[in-house]
C-alpha cells in the first residue's frame, strides 16, 4: 500500500507532456508574462525578420524562436519582436512543415549565440 501524497491546495493532475520542460522553461503567464513581453518588444521595437530585409517595420507581437510545442525554451534568447505578418507566416509554415530534424541543434546553437552576444 502506498503512503498518503500530500496535495496542496489547487493540485491538480497534469498529463505528462505538461510537465515535460519543468517550471523554468514553462510560458509565463499572467503579470510575469506581461512583463517580459514588454521587455523583449522594448529591447527589440522593430520587427527581426523585415529588419533582416532591410524593413523597419515596428514589432507588435513577441516570439517563441523555437515554439515551446517542440520543446523550446521561454527565456530570452528564444524570444524575438515580431510583426503580425511575419508572426503569422512563421506560424503557419511551422504548422506546415513541423519541426526540423535538427532542431535540437538549432536550439544548442540559439542559446550559445546569445549568450555569447550578452557577455
Ligand atoms: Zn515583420
């Protein structure tokens, strides 16, 4: 027989693909998540793909470089400012196409890029 499992108060069972990243890597949500997104679109007030494209279109919505679906992380360097259409069209070619073979790598190669842009 199993001992009792202490609950605290508003437990709740959770399927395992919600517990798969831990809390850390877990969207914010509410004031905490406010607030980093009004973070990311202060540092980055234009839109990071059309600047890549020489456009300086103002930023409006806040991005999960690798969507937190296939595992991608919710701290800064996996955030980029983007505009509703270029937000639109990445989420609809990821939802085409479906995660790439290396994304593992891609995620290794995001961090490390940051972190050395940041030191
Ligand atoms: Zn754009």
């Amino acid at each position: 027989m199993r001992p009792p499992v202490f609950r605290p108060p508003g437990w709740r069972e959770r399927k395992p693909w919600q517990l798969q990243d831990g809390r850390k890597d877990r969207r914010k949500r509410g004031r905490a998540g406010m607030r980093d997104r009004a973070q990311v679109l202060a540092e980055e007030p234009f839109c990071r793909l059309c600047l890549a494209a020489g456009l300086h279109v103002r930023a409006t919505v806040v991005d999960h470089i690798i969507p937190l679906a296939w595992g991608g992380s919710d701290e800064r360097w996996n955030k980029q400012a983007l505009c509703t259409a270029c937000h639109d069209a990445k989420s609809a070619a990821e939802r085409k196409n479906g995660p790439p073979a290396d994304i593992a790598r891609r995620l290794a190669k995001l961090k490390a890029d940051w972190l050395a842009s940041t030191s």
